[in-house]
C-alpha cells in the first residue's frame, strides 16, 4: 500500500480501516459480521464544511455535535487556520516546552486576558492531560505545604474528566469505569446537582436546591476532613453525564464553601471552554474565580490538538518560592504541549470567535434552539427535560414524567440512529451511567444559523414520531 486512493472510490480506504483502525468507543463485530449480509461498513468521514461533513458515500450530514465530541466550534474548513497552521510548522513546528515559543506566547496573552484573575498557561496536548496537571499541581501543593496530607481531591458524580486512569479515578460515571479498576487513591465523590433528578437524592429539598446541593460538598469535605482535601474537580456544566446546567446558587456557594476549607477549585472547561456556552468560559455565567481551569476541545476547534491547565498567580507562585529547593518546581513535561502547530491554531480560531461574534450567535442560537426543543417536549411526552446553555444543550428522554424512568440506551441510540438516516448527527450520552444513558445532545458548530437548527430538530421531532409513535 503506497497511502494513495482514487478519491472516487473509497472502497480500499473502508477496507483498511475495517482490517487495522481500531475505532475510539466501538464495539467492531458489526464490521467485522462473517454473514456478509449483516455486516456494515465503518463509517469514515472525508470531507467538512461549515456545519456540515461528507462520508465515504458521498452522504452530506450536518453535524449537531461539533465532530462527535464538541470540538469543531468555529466549523469546518477554515482555511485561515489551516494558514496559519502551514506558515508555523515551515518556521518552527516544533521545540520541548522547557523553551517558549512565538505563537506559546502570543496565544497566552490572548486567553488571559479572556480569563480576569488568572495568569499562567501550561501547555499539554489532550483534556486528560491538562486534567493530569491540575491533579499534580494539588498533590505536589500538599507535599510542599501540608506534609503530604491535604492530598484529596474531591470530584461530582456524573461528571468526566478524562480517559487515563487517574483522571477515571475522578470520574463520576461508573459505566465510563467498569473494568478499568483499581484506581488511584485520594479521589472522593460528591453529590451530582442535576435538580431534574433530586428526587432520587435524599433529603433534596423542594426550595433552594442549588445551595442544598453545595452543601452536599461541605458535607463530604468536613467527613474526610478539611486537612486532607485540596481540590475540588467540577464541569461547570456537565457534558457527557447529561448535560447538567448547575441549579441556582451552586455555583456561588461552592465557591465559598472552597474559600472556608482552603480547597483549590478547579473547573474542566474542555468542553464548555473558548465559547461553547456564549462564554469564553463556562463559569464566568457565574461570576466566580477558579484557581485552576483546564481546557482543550475548543481551544483551537481540532484543528491542531492542544489543551491548556491554565492557574491564578497565587497557585503559580507555590511553585517558585524557595529556588534553592532542588525539588520546588512543577517537574512536569508533556512532550507534544511543544508542537506549536495548537497555539498557532488557537490563535486564529480565537480571532475567527471575535471577528465573527460567535459568541453573540452562540447565545442567540442556543436561546432560539433550548425554546424548539421545550417545543418538542409540548409534542412529545417522552421529552422530560430540555437544559443547557448556549448550544451546548441536552433532552432527557423518560417513559414516563411522573415518575421520569429514563428511556433505555438501546431506544435512545434508535433516535440518534433515525437522526443520521435523515443526514444530520445528534449525540447521546452513552456506556456512561448504568440504566441513565438517555439524554440526547446538541452542541452544532457556534456559527449555526437558525435555519440550521430548524433542520436539526425537525430531524429530531421525526425520529422521537417513529420511534415512540
Ligand atoms: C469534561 C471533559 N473533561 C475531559 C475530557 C477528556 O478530554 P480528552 O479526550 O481530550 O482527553 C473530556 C472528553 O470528552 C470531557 O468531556
């Protein structure tokens, strides 16, 4: 094989993919199947853009969810980036990051100045990773401050935070889990604060949920002990667990709940940050001031990988205090958090968020998309709740509304199946929480016009009809 194909037909390219890649959360045998009438091709997707994406049949699709994981925000291609990209790598492409570079630099300047409070930019490749380096910072933190032991780190139930072990040892989703144990110690869980479900959480009051929920945490930091609890690992709004907007209040209180323990919070941002929600970043919907946040996704709309664990100067500082301690630095490296083809990508995938005001369309559509779909929650009684905010949204699918049974993963994936029929690609959440994979999700590109969100709930509307009747 000589990595040559006639782009007319893709045919060679399906068969090496069938007989080598190993696709990311796939289960193969379908492509595999001996009983050639059963079996199904991979699906690989050639061409983008704007909104929408090609497949190897040459089937147009608009894509609901920004490249499968909410990444894609500016769209797809845009040539200014794929420029910027190109003059870069024939400078410089690349140099380990115990050096600085041009576009490293420039590109700090611009996200601090969108994050007021903060100061300092780590570079990494993947939201795992920079996760990964928040954890260090805590855990290095505790050893030099507090003899080892202000060590935990508390995370949400129902909330992700990356694919490696440690970061699965701070993940709330137990599906997402299942068979990666043991984990790493010093990860506790706290309360998940979706409202929609408090029912099922004790003692969950009918008024002021949002502070209950907070409280919860306290609870969990004042039980392990506020000595040994140095961060707290939230999304500001929950993807992959069913896309959570916090209740009123939570934000607030958890801010000063952090403030009284002494407990550094960190927010994942990797995917609500660099617009997703109408924000730069997710968290400044509520007005309060993070010690770590931790981005990747949209920061440069995939078309470099980069992520970020970006800190306040009075975590930075922790880490240059006594020169004379051989030890006293963040002795981290992350190898391609050097390639400079990311910062020169999030550059201009910045300057395309500003020039274009994605982030006025952001809101505007997300406000215009949330309403259709409370619409379809008037014409299908399967809809049970409609959240989220900017297009970062979700629908809780329930078989019931009084007593909100979730829909079964295998009848959501029929919706998110019908859907792509019909050439436009929604999400679910999916293997994630045991029995409560049923909220569909929409985050389409932060350019996406009314029009475009027309298509995508009517798509939807005629699936939930077939599907539910
Ligand atoms: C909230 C959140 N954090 C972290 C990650 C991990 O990012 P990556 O897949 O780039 O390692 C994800 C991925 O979906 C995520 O949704």
């Amino acid at each position: 094989m000589d990595g040559n194909f006639n782009e007319n037909d893709l045919s060679r390219v399906v068969e090496a993919d069938r007989a080598h890649v190993w696709h990311h959360l796939s289960q193969h045998q379908p492509y595999m199947n001996a009983d050639a009438a059963k079996q199904v091709d991979p699906r690989i997707i050639v061409e983008g853009k704007g909104l929408r994406v090609w497949d190897q049949k040459g089937k147009e699709h608009i894509d609901a969810v920004a490249g499968g994981v909410w990444t894609v925000n500016v769209g797809y291609g845009r040539e200014s980036i794929a420029n910027a990209v190109r003059d870069q790598l024939v400078k410089l492409n690349f140099f380990g990051g115990t050096a600085g570079s041009i576009p490293g630099a420039l590109f700090s300047e611009m996200l601090i100045d969108k994050m007021p409070g903060m100061t300092r930019v780590y570079y990494a490749s993947s939201g795992s990773e920079a996760n990964e380096k928040g954890f260090k910072m805590v855990r290095q933190i505790a050893h030099k401050r507090y003899g080892g032991k202000k060590h935990k780190i508390l995370y949400r139930d129902r909330d992700y935070h990356g694919t490696t072990i440690a970061c699965l040892s701070a993940g709330g989703q137990d599906e997402r889990n299942a068979q990666y144990g043991p984990f790493t110690d010093g990860f506790v869980r706290v309360p998940h604060c979706l409202e929609y479900r408090k029912h099922e959480q004790d003692g969950a009051p009918d008024e002021n949920y949002g502070v209950w929920a907070a409280n919860q945490i306290e609870e969990v930091i004042l039980r392990e002990g506020p000595d040994t609890v140095g961060a707290l690992c939230l999304e500001p709004v929950t993807a992959g667990g069913g896309v959570i907007t916090p209740p009123d209040g939570y934000w607030e209180r958890v801010r000063e709940i952090c403030d009284q323990y002494d407990v550094l919070l960190h927010i994942d941002e990797v995917v609500c940050g660099v617009g997703r929600t109408g924000t730069w970043f997710g968290y400044q919907h509520y007005g309060i001031q993070p010690d770590i946040v931790t981005m990747a996704k949209g920061v440069a709309s995939g078309y470099a990988a980069i992520s970020c664990c970006v800190t306040t100067e009075k975590v930075f500082d922790m880490f240059k205090d006594d020169a004379s301690d051989h030890l006293n630095y963040f002795r981290d490296i992350s190898t391609f958090g050097g390639c400079t083809a990311g910062p020169a990508a999030a550059i201009e995938n910045m300057n395309i968020i500003e020039r274009e005001n994605l982030l006025e369309n952001c809101t505007a559509m997300g406000d215009y998309m949330l309403d259709q779909l409370h619409a379809l929650g008037d014409k299908h009684a399967v809809v049970g709740q409609a959240r989220g905010k900017g297009l970062f949204l979700g629908a809780e699918l329930v078989q019931d509304r009084d007593s909100k049974t979730p829909v079964d993963e295998k009848i959501v994936a029929q919706v998110v199946g019908d859907c792509m029929q019909q050439g436009v690609i929604i999400g679910a959440t999916n293997r994630s929480l045991p029995g409560k994979n049923n909220t569909l999700c929409f985050s389409p590109a932060l350019i996406a016009t009314k029009d475009d969100i027309d298509q995508i709930v009517s798509a939807v509307d005629g699936a939930l009809g077939r599907v539910f009747g």
